[in-house]
C-alpha cells in the first residue's frame, strides 16, 4: 500500500531488511527521496520510535541531514529529503543498523508506489536515540531545520518477525538544536550611485578668419560693423530658462519626496527583529496564501504562563513537600486591538484548579522517585489517590499560587522575562463549554493587529490556512520558537456548537493559533480536540464566540493607522509596483517597530528595483534633461563671444 504523503513516486532507489527509499515529485514538481518503513516492522515495538528518533537526530546534528517532511504516525512511518541532502536514505537506515542495497543506476524502469507486504522478519532490541522523542501526527508539513523528535524510548522487540541481525545501534554525538533551515528569498540593499553620464557640450570648429593679405593689391581691408544676433540669444535664454525650471523642480521632487517619507533608522547596534513566520518561503511566492499569511502573521504572539506553589493536605494545611513546585504552559495568541489586547486559548493562560493540581502533583511524584521514596510504576496511582485530598496554594493556606505571564512577537524564547517579552495579565477567560478561550492585555501598545472576520461562514470542505507557534528544539527550557503554517480543509462542522474541525495539526503548542481566510482575516482559533486521540490541536473554535468573549469584556477588534499602511504596502507589493511599496513598508516599519515583516517586505521590495527615497519617477529624467539644457546653453555661449567680427 503506497505510504501517506502528497508524492508521486516514479522509482525504488534501494532497499533494506526493514524498509525502501523511493525517488518521487511533490505537488510542486519538485524532486525528493522518501525514506519508508515497512508497516509490519513499524508494527514491532520499538522500531518506530527508533526511525523518528535517527530521523531526528541526524537532522539536528552540526552539518547533519534536514528533511522537508515527514509522518512518523503513519501505518509505514515516512520521512522526506531534498535533493541537496544527498544520499539521506542510505544514512538513514545504516544508523538503523541495517544493510542498504541500492538499486543499480542504469535506466531505472518506473515502478509503482511501494505496496506493503510481508517484510523480512525483524529481531533485536532498537536502541535509544538522543533527545526525548515526541509524535508528530497529522498530514506532515514542511518545517524548518531539525523537527521535534519523536516520543518515548524504544521498546525491547518481542515475538517475530525474527531475521535482521543484531539490534540497531546508533552510536551519535550529542545533537545539538539546528537552527531553521528554510527557503527562503536572499534579499540586498540596492547599488547606490549611477553610471557616469558622458559629458554633454558642443563641438565647435574654429570659424574662417579673413585674411587680410588675399587681395590682388595686398592692402588690408576695413573691417564691417558685426551683425546683431538677437535669434541667437534668445535661443540660450530658453536654454538657460529651460536648466533653471528643469533643476528647480526635480531638486525640490527629490527633497519633498525625501521629506514625506523618511527612511527606517536604527542605532547602531540595534539589531532588527527576526519573523517569526517568512510567508515567502511558505506559500508559492507572489501568491494570494503568501499574501494571506503576510497579513495575518505580524499579530502572531507566543505566551508563557509560569505558575508557582505549595502542594498541601487539604485536611490540616501540612506541607507534602517543604520547598514550591514551578511549571509553566505555552501557547499562541493574537493581538486585536492596538491597546495590547489580545486573544488566545482559555487553558493554557488560566487553567483549572484541576489541571494546576495535577500537574503539582506529578512534580512532587516525580521528587519522590528521584529521592528514592516512590518506584517510578507507581507514580500515576500517586497522583490519583491524592487529587481529591491535596490543594496547590500560595505561600499561605488559601491564597493563590503565583503566576507570572509573558509574551513575544516574532521569533521568541521559552522561559524568557526580559525584553523582548513583554508581561501581561488574564482579564476575562470563557469556560470549555463557553469555548475555552482568554482575553489578556500585554503592558505594551502599538502592536500588530489581526482583523477578525465575523460574518466568515465555515463548511466542509472549506480550505484554510492556520497559524500557530512550534519549535524544533529538544531542551525546553530555552527552546527557540517561531510561527508555522499549514493550508487546510474543514473536515467536519458541529452544527450545534459552531466549532469545526481541520486536517492538520501543526503542533502542540498552537493552542490559540488561529485559522484565517484567504483575505488573512481570523475566522476561529485552534484548541485541543479532546474527542481525539492524543488530544491534536484539530478543533477550530468559531470567530463568533471570539468576538462574543470581546463584547463581554467591552473590548473591540480594530486595526491602526500602521495597520493599514501596512496592508496598503502589501496590495501595493503583490500589485507588482516595488518603488511604492518599498515607502510604504518604509513607513510601516517606522510606526510599528515590533512588525518584523514590514522590514523584511521593504528589504524584498528594494531588492526587486524599488526605491526607498520617497521621490517621482520624473525627478530624475528631469534633473538629466535640465542639466543637458544648462550645458548646451553654456556651450553656446562661450562659442558666440569667441566668434569673430565679420
């Protein structure tokens, strides 16, 4: 059976005891080489853990391989490289542990998509790989760098099948987070200065002078009275009127246009913010989706609720551990207004007294097992039998454990306080049934907003695109995420509570991540879907209880002035006029600081022959024209006073 992804596959490059490498076209046409692993392998315990785990860790290693995509849920776990990961495949399964046999170059015939069967029987224990993997679930989407390793260590294979021999055993160096790897437009500050102009002036030959000894009597002849020349000095005063007008009005084009719209300035050391999402590299460039994503991915906001506390007995108030427990919940949010405000899901900012409780309760559980007192198979029955009996309070019985909350624009850093992190607070919160949403204010104004679209209406088969924060890193701690994006379609509809579900999931922490129209206007925001395996972030929660949640808090959805100097710059852009949209983005960025992407659009605009210094397209051709006019008329007149009398 042909393995889940969007490719055609044209041939089998080679094969192993444990799975095929295929050459194949994505829907772009573009070329890849997807490593398979068979089912009934995948099937065996261990062995699918350990493929997303080398999978992951060659990628992440210095100078090792990145893949473009990849489905480690798949019934045959997959993974894809670009051509310029060279032989990727073959890497791939000799760290398996496996032998690689490919098929001889000559003239490969075309053969079918790999059909699953019955594959060579498999013994052997697959050994653990760096890094703690995660499952990657949904239709895969094309990501940057290192992708999140896949969960769990490898089981111990039991029972058939029974023939590769000796288990896998990867022998790596300890991988290190590889930045992103994308592509991505390379962009250049325009070449200043101007061919040399060749000098402009007449060549005037030396005129016939009398001679004065031509006459048969040789006797010099009385000179005539000279002629006025009145046609000729009107001609220099046009000429000279024509320079004047000429260079007065492009010098006073060129320094109005400098004046209306003043270049971006910096300080020296300032270094601009970097997108958290590029949509160029994205989408197709040029394109409505790039267009799409370009408008709503400025307002994309990533948070950090940190919460503090003490775990007690409910009965007596005793301490079950002396020192407080800290844990923190990441997610997505949207800016809406330019106040500060914005949108985002309800659980992750200010979840239950439940949710806080147990994870508490794990943390001392997890303490206890460190300190030898509780056996590791024992700590999810210790958070059971202590839910109903324990409380998470502040310092003092009763009161609030501590919370702290922070967001970033752009590319962000887990666990990170300062500037650029700007804190915030919860101001009104919706409840699960109510639509699980949170309404927080940042101490920050100015911010890119997103425009929400209430009268959206979603169906099945809707297509989308969503938005929403990832990380490749596998520390948390300090994990460096930025904004992912995949097209979708609406799958399913629930008429009677409007929430809709979509064909993707782009990653556990965008919870509060939004899907928008092909406008770049909101029309709902991601959440758990709890009704799922694995709870994938597959529930799309409608616009209409998003701006139910605003009018209950007296809170309105409103773009600002940058705002529409930014829009305006994009229309502009995708209309193909670069010049203009290079001082629209110029001026965007000069009013709205924290929008990365602004810079980055006047950087491509530039890039692509606009001009950033605000003056007419006639300036210049005029300035040349009136400086031609100056230096004929000059020419002209030098030539006429150095003219003989006749």
């Amino acid at each position: 059976m042909q393995p889940d992804g969007p490719y055609r596959y044209t041939h089998l490059l080679g094969g192993s005891p444990v799975g095929k490498a295929w050459a194949a076209l994505d829907q772009q046409g573009r070329f890849v080489t997807v490593a398979v692993l068979d089912a009934t392998v995948a099937a065996a315990p261990g062995w699918r853990e350990a493929f997303a785990g080398i999978v992951n860790h060659l990628a992440q290693t210095p100078g090792g391989t990145p893949f473009v995509y990849a489905d480690f849920s798949a019934a045959a776990p997959w993974v894809a490289y670009g051509p310029e990961a060279g032989p990727a495949a073959e890497k791939l399964f000799q760290a398996l542990g496996v032998a690689y046999q490919p098929v001889p170059t000559a003239a490969p015939p075309a053969v079918s998509p790999p059909v699953s069967g019955v594959p060579h029987p498999v013994s052997g224990v697959p050994q653990p790989v760096s890094g703690l993997p995660q499952p990657v679930s949904g239709v895969p989407q094309p990501v940057s760098g290192a992708p999140q390793p896949a969960s769990g260590p490898p089981q111990s294979v039991s029972g058939p099948p029974q023939a590769v021999s000796g288990p896998p055993q990867p022998v790596f160096a300890a991988p290190q987070p590889a930045g992103p790897v994308s592509a991505q437009p390379v962009y250049s500050d325009p070449v200043s200065g101007a061919p040399a102009s060749p000098g402009f002036g007449p060549t005037v030959d030396d005129p016939l002078r009398h001679d004065p000894f031509s006459s048969p009597a040789r006797r010099i002849q009385p000179s005539t009275s000279r002629k006025r020349q009145g046609g000729l000095w009107i001609a220099i005063a046009a000429l000279l009127l024509v320079a004047a007008i000429g260079g007065g009005a492009g010098i006073w084009a060129i320094s109005a246009g400098d004046t209306d719209t003043p270049p971006v300035t910096t300080a020296p050391n300032d270094t601009p913010p970097q997108p958290g999402l590029k949509p160029w590299a994205e989408a197709t460039p040029r394109s409505p989706a790039e267009h799409a994503l370009a408008t709503a991915a400025p307002a994309m906001v990533f948070l950090e609720a940190i919460f503090t506390g003490y775990v007690r007995n409910k009965q007596d108030n005793a301490l079950l551990h002396a020192e407080p427990f800290t844990f923190s919940r990441r997610c997505t949010g949207v800016v809406i207004n330019r106040d500060g405000h914005l949108l985002t899901n309800g659980q992750c900012v200010a979840p239950t007294v439940g949710i806080l409780l147990e994870h508490a309760l794990g943390s001392l559980a997890d303490t206890l097992v460190a300190d030898g007192k509780l056996k590791a198979g024992e700590v999810g029955g210790y958070v059971r039998g202590r839910l109903a009996s324990s409380a998470f309070t502040g310092p003092d019985a009763g009161t609030e454990p501590a919370v702290t909350l922070h967001g970033q624009l752009n590319v962000s850093q887990g666990d990170l306080k300062d500037d650029p992190a700007i804190a915030g607070s919860v101001v009104r919160t919706f409840t699960l049934e109510e639509g699980n949403l949170a309404l927080v204010k940042l101490n920050q104004a100015g911010l890119p907003v997103a425009e929400l679209n209430p009268s959206a209406t979603i169906a099945a088969g809707t297509a989308l695109h969503v938005l929403g924060y990832a990380t490749t890193d596998a520390e948390y701690r300090s994990a460096t995420y930025t904004v992912r994006s995949a097209p979708v379609e609406v799958t399913e509809v629930d008429i009677e509570s409007s929430v809709y579900r979509i064909s993707a999931d782009i990653g556990g922490y965008s919870r509060g991540g939004i899907a928008i129209d092909p406008q770049g206007r909101v029309v709902g925001m991601l959440d758990n879907d709890l009704l799922a395996p694995e709870r994938p972030n597959r529930l799309v929660v409608p616009v209409s209880r998003m701006t139910k949640l605003l009018d209950a808090a007296g809170v309105e959805n409103q773009l600002g002035e940058p705002d529409q100097t930014y829009r305006s710059a994009l229309e502009t852009y995708f209309g193909g006029d670069e010049a203009k949209a290079a001082r629209q983005f110029a001026q965007a960025a000069e009013q709205s600081p924290r929008n990365a992407l602004a810079t980055a659009y006047r950087e491509a605009a530039v890039a692509a022959g606009g001009d950033t210094s605000g003056r007419p397209g006639w300036a210049v051709p005029v300035l040349v024209v009136a400086g031609v006019a100056f230096l004929a008329g000059l020419g002209v007149l030098i030539w006429s006073r150095r003219r003989p009398n006749r």
